[in-house]
C-alpha cells in the first residue's frame, strides 16, 4: 500500500526527523490561509499516489499567500497520470544549499533492508541507479543486529564531509531505520534530503510504501489508505477479499490462483485479444466470490465477453459452478461467457452447469481462444 | 528417486486442527504421507483423522521423530511456528500460509539457516513426490511418477503444468512450489541444485513470473552448472507495470522484474521458454532428445561417465561423492 506524501511525512516527523513545517488542505482558500499563518515562502505539493508529479507540474514555490493560493487553485483538480489531485500540502519553502537521496528498501536477493544513499539527489533515482550506479552507496543491514550507529556514520561520511552534518544525517538514518520496521514498510524514501545554509539537514520530501501482509498488525497505517485514489472497482475486490487489477482490454477474466490469472491474461495476448483485468477468486471457493468477480467486471463496459479458468485443487469446481449459475439469476449478463473448469468436482460441475447452458471449453488454450472469438461477435 | 521429500518423510503438521490443517492433513494421509503428528496449543491428546495432536512441536517431535514440518497456521502466527519447528530440530519446514509479513521473513530466515534447516514457503503449495510423499496442498491426482522435477513460484500454474506433463506420459520426480512472496526460504537455484543431484531426474521445468531478479538469477546458474536441459514458462507478460499481481512478489518495479527481461535471460541462457503451459512438455521432449543425442556423440564422454562409476564403486563409503564425481566427470566433456 502506498500512502500520500503527508501521512508518510508525519511518520517521519513522529519518529523525530526533522521535516519543515506544513498543512494539508483541499481547498485554495484554506492555503491561502496556511500561508499566510506560515508568512513565509512555501511549496504548494500535489498529493497522489502516482510517482512524477514534479515533473507533471505537482510541485510549485509560492513567494506569497496570494501566489500559494492561485497556485493551489491551478493543482487541485489537476490530472497527474489518471489521479486527480484532491489535496495540497503546504510547506514551508526551505532553502537548499545541496540535496542527497536516502533510502531503505526490502532487498529480496540479500533478504534484508538495504540503505541506498547518494549525493545526487532531488531527481529519478531510478535513473541514477541506472545511468551513474557508482554514485549510489549500499548497505545492506543484518535484520537481527539492526543498523548500528557506526554504520549510519559510515553511510552519512558518504553523503557529507563536517561532522556537524554527518551527524545530524546518520541520526536521521537511525531514525529512518525505525520507520521502516514500526510501520513494516517495503520502501522508505528521503528524496531530497537537503542541507540548508544554516548547516541543517532536513527531509523535504517523504516517501513510504506499506506492506499489505503487514497491515493487520497496522490498523493506524491502514486507516491511511486513499481509497478515493483508487479505481472503484479494485476498491470493491478488495472488499470481496478479490485480488483484481483493471486493465483496458475486452476479455473479462476470472481465474483462481494468481500464477494462473496472469498465464490466462498473457494467453488472451498471445491469440489477439485484450485482457479487460486481472482477478484471483484465491484458494476458497466460496460461491459468493465467483458472483462478486462477475459483478465486478460487468460493470466495466468496455467488457465483452468473459473467460472464466478454474484449475480445481483446493478449490471446488463444484463450488464455482454454483457460484456461477447464482451470478447468471443474479446478474443476468449481458455477455457471453465460456468456462473450463478443471480439476477437483470437475463432473459435479458440469451437472450444475447444464441448466445455464454455457459455452465450455477443456483446455486454458481453447477457452482462451473462445473467449476472444465471442468478444468479437458482441464487438 | 526424488528431492527433499520421499518415503523417509515423518511429517508433522502444524496447526492441524484448523480448517485448512485438518483437510490436508487428511488428504496428505490418504495420499500415503508417513503423516505422525499435529500441533495446536491447548488440543493435545486429542486426534484429527487419526493422527495425535500435541501441545507443542517439541513433545510431537520428541514422541514421533517428525523430520518435516508443514504449516497451516494464520498469517499473524506463522513465522512463530517457523521458529518452533526450527527450534525443535525439524530440517524441513514447508509454510503453506498466505499473508506472511515479509519483515518477519527477513528476521526468520536468518535462524533457519543457522541451525541448518530448510524452509520451503511461504505462500506455496508445497511439494509432492509421486507414488512416496505430499507436503502441503498440491492435488494428488493429477501427478505422476516418472523422471521430470518441476519448481514453481506459483500454485494453480504448476498444477496447469503438472497436468499438461502427465497428460503427455511424461511423469514426475519432485514437483516444488517455493512460493510467491517477496523473502522466501528456498529459491529456484536450491532447486536446481537439488534436481541436478537426484539421479532420477532427467529433465526440469521451472515456471516464474514477474518480480525480483530470481529467474535471471536462475539463467546465469543453469548455464553454468546444469547438465540437464531445463525448459521454462514465465506468467505475468500482460501484466502493467507498478501493479501486484495477486502474488506479493508479482510486481514490475522501477523498469525491473519484467517478463521480458526474465524470458531474454533464459533463452541468452540456452533455456527453451514456452508461450503457453501446454507447450512445456513437447520442448522438454525436444529438449531431453538432444540431451541425449549430444551425451551419444561423445563417446570419451560416455566413457569418463562410466569411469566415474567404476570409480565410486570402488570408493564405496561415502555416498555423497556419487553426484560430485559424476558433476566433474559430465563438465570435463
């Protein structure tokens, strides 16, 4: 999960690093009114999920209230990669002197939370990481041990020369350590970290990507959630405890296991079709998930048929097929459906199947390749 | 013969008397399983289809000399029973259970490694050796004994796989399912390492997916150390970048962990990649034939073959020079 730049700047800010001081507001009056309350120069900061937003025009300096508030009126509302903007943070401008880029991430090849520091900071680091990898120091830190102030020290010593600075940063670095375990975060990210001309080092941007295995023990980070910033339908799947993603193609898929679901997609690829989603009905085979999953997509209207793949193991096919004649009295849809079910119950299933009268077919190949010839008759 | 499971296994399931548990415990029995034991605290002495429950894995391991753990338990208490398996000896620990935070995993994987235990998981299926052992909750019927050892990051895909392979007459040695999340005990090159030593296994299939940098990884190890051909699929090509793909660890992030990446590594590799899960078994058959007609050309190294055994039959003692010897013997060729 990922949380907007202000939330993740309070958990940094809880933990103690310092970050400058700033509101969050949905309307350009109100920043007109931080603003003004700051009598300062500020930054009003677009607040998406997406990444890119500088770039995008997310990100302004407002010498004034009165620029911060024409400045607020021009972002909210904005469209940055699909996400309107809803909300802005004002932020006291700070003034930079140099920027850095800290980080921790969860390393899957090592298995231990990796630092990431570089001098070149305030841009892509993707791209120095890319482009110039030796700018980029790591240090990948023994989970049981912990990070050590010493190391912290060594990782700061790469970033700044006066001890005044190093210091500050490798507390920063401790602090940041804490962050990424108190809140079981996958990513933690100061981009940029600067140094003011008063020889302070400040985080002036914050970012932090959960864990979703981890929220049940995180009810505060959960809450945090931006529901509005996603689309509905992934919204409504994650409620039916669905693992769905929309994607724009024609061919509506429901599949259990998400190996399976991503084969089917590419398959739906493979012999010229589109993909409409992807969707994982899991392990159970409650018969009420197979009618959430076809309510879902039938109300993407860009669908035009669906493809329905059961490799029955845990899951029941006899299971999906009632699932499936409830969804047809329920829903009654409005396009073709074909099925293959597989597996454990597979006769049961096909008994129950018979009153809807269905297309089937025994193979992923060939239910895949009738899915997309019946999208094309309803095309 | 067969990796990491056999007729040897003395399984131990932990959480059996949940909903899960209780079913697979059941299935595995049926299946032939030597299953001796299960865990919940506060159910000992009691019995779930007529196997014993304990308090704890350290009295089940103590009464019964279980030597493989398997674990059902919820998402919040699963890595606990890692450590309590682990703790009481057990050396392999298979975790079904879904949901697992991967910060606990990196904190527990340390300690299964120093007390030398494996751990297969979390989030998979487990393992099947057919005809001798099931370790989790893949579906018994549609595998076969025969010579082919497959590994998998997914569940329901390896099923797919599986199916197709029995299908084609074309049996199985192990089938893995190490798990689709981010920090998992056992990878694929484990894997590979493990079918490369079983003499029974003659050909591989490894299915990945999108994430991580394992199946690049892999490549670069198959060619360097594997003799025996390996042909793979990789799911997730339509998949947009930055979204999870059901898996925990099925996401493309920052430009990495593509499809396309994984199948360019592979096939650089000299690793055959199908375009669909039906077509695995035809290039494993093409694959296994030049196999074999490559170790018929060379006779000098038919003859070091031979040589080796002859050799370690000499050597008798000490098994575990059989895979070294042969290794050196198919790399001088």
């Amino acid at each position: 999960m990922k949380v907007h730049e202000y939330q993740a700047r309070q958990l940094f800010a809880d933990h103690g690093i310092p970050v400058p001081e700033g509101e969050t507001t949905d309307s350009y009056t109100e920043a007109f009114e931080i603003a003004e309350r700051f009598n300062k120069p500020v930054m009003v900061k677009a607040q998406v999920l997406v990444g890119g937003r500088g770039k995008a025009g997310g990100v302004k300096y407002a010498e004034n209230a009165e620029a911060a508030r024409v400045l607020a009126t021009n972002i909210l509302g904005m469209d940055i990669k699909g996400e309107t903007v809803r909300q802005v943070l004002i932020s006291v401008a700070a003034d930079i002197l140099s920027e850095s880029y800290v980080g921790i991430i969860l390393d899957r090849v090592t298995q231990r939370p990796v630092f990431m520091v570089s001098s070149a900071g305030g841009v892509d680091i993707e791209e120095v990481a890319a482009k110039t990898p030796e700018k980029i120091h790591k240090l990948a830190v023994d989970p049981v041990v912990g990070l050590k102030p010493f190391q912290a020290r060594n990782l700061a010593y790469k970033l700044f020369r006066d001890i005044g600075q190093v210091r500050q940063t490798a507390d920063i670095l401790m602090k940041l350590y804490d962050v990424f375990w108190n809140v079981d975060a996958s990513l933690v990210e100061i981009n940029p970290l600067i140094t003011t001309p008063g020889g302070d080092v400040v985080a002036i941007d914050a970012k932090l990507n959960i864990d979703d295995n981890a929220l049940f023990r995180r009810p505060r980070i959960a809450e945090m959630r931006d529901v509005e910033a996603e689309d509905p339908a992934e919204v409504k799947a994650r409620e039916a405890d669905l693992s769905f993603v929309k994607l724009d193609g024609s061919i509506g898929c429901i599949v259990n296991g998400a190996g399976l679901a991503m084969t089917t997609m590419d398959l739906v690829k493979r012999y010229g079709g589109d993909p409409a989603n992807f969707l994982d009905i899991g392990g159970s085979s409650n018969p009420q998930k197979v009618v959430a999953a076809m309510d879902i997509i039938l109300s993407d209207p860009n669908v035009r048929s669906i493809l329905i793949n059961i490799f029955g193991g845990i899951t029941r096919c006899d299971d999906v097929a009632n699932g499936i004649v409830e969804a047809f009295s329920q829903l009654k849809p409005s396009v073709p459906v074909v099925v293959r079910l597989t597996g454990t119950n597979e006769k049961q299933a096909r008994k129950i199947l018979s009153s809807v009268d269905l297309p089937s077919a025994d193979t992923l190949d060939k239910v895949v390749k009738k899915a997309i010839e019946l999208a094309g008759e309803t095309a | 013969m067969s990796i990491f499971i056999d007729k040897k296994t003395k399984l131990l399931v932990q959480g059996i008397t949940g909903r899960d548990g209780s079913f697979h415990a059941a299935q595995m029995k049926k299946y032939g399983t030597n299953v001796v034991a299960g865990v919940t605290p506060g159910k000992g002495s009691t019995k779930v289809a007529g196997i014993p429950v304990f308090n704890t894995v350290q009295e089940a391991v103590e009464k019964t000399k279980a030597n493989t753990s398997v674990i059902y338990v919820p998402p919040a208490f699963a890595v606990d029973a890692i450590y309590e398996a682990v703790a009481a000896g057990i050396k392999l620990v298979v975790c079904v259970t879904e949901g697992v935070p991967a910060n606990d995993m990196m904190k527990v994987m340390p300690f299964v490694k120093e007390h030398g235990a494996r751990l297969i998981g979390p989030n998979c299926p487990g393992l099947i050796s057919p005809d001798k052992s099931k370790v989790g909750i893949l579906p018994g019927n549609i595998v076969k004994k025969g010579n082919i050892g497959v590994i998998s990051r997914s569940g329901t895909l390896t099923y797919e796989a599986i199916w197709a392979l029995t299908f084609e007459g074309m049996g199985q040695t192990t089938c893995v399912g190490i798990g689709g999340d981010q920090v998992i005990g056992t990878n694929f090159i484990d894997c590979l390492e493990a079918f490369e030593a079983d003499k029974s296994t003659k050909g591989i299939v490894m299915l990945g997916e999108i994430g991580g940098s394992d199946e690049e990884v892999a490549a670069k190890y198959i060619k360097k150390n594997l003799t025996k051909p390996v042909v793979s699929f990789i799911a997730g090509q339509a998949a947009p970048p930055g979204k999870r793909m059901g898996h925990a660890g099925a996401i493309v992030s920052g430009g990495s962990g593509t499809a396309k990446d994984k199948i360019e590594a592979l096939t650089k590799a000299g690793v055959p990649v199908a375009g669909s899960p039906t077509e695995i078994p035809q290039l494993l058959k093409e694959a296994m034939k030049k196999a074999r007609a490559k170790a018929a050309a060379k006779p000098g190294k038919k003859a070091a073959t031979k040589k080796t055994v002859i050799r370690k039959t000499k050597a008798a003692p000490a098994k575990k020079t059989k895979p070294a010897g042969k290794t050196t013997a198919r790399k001088r060729k």
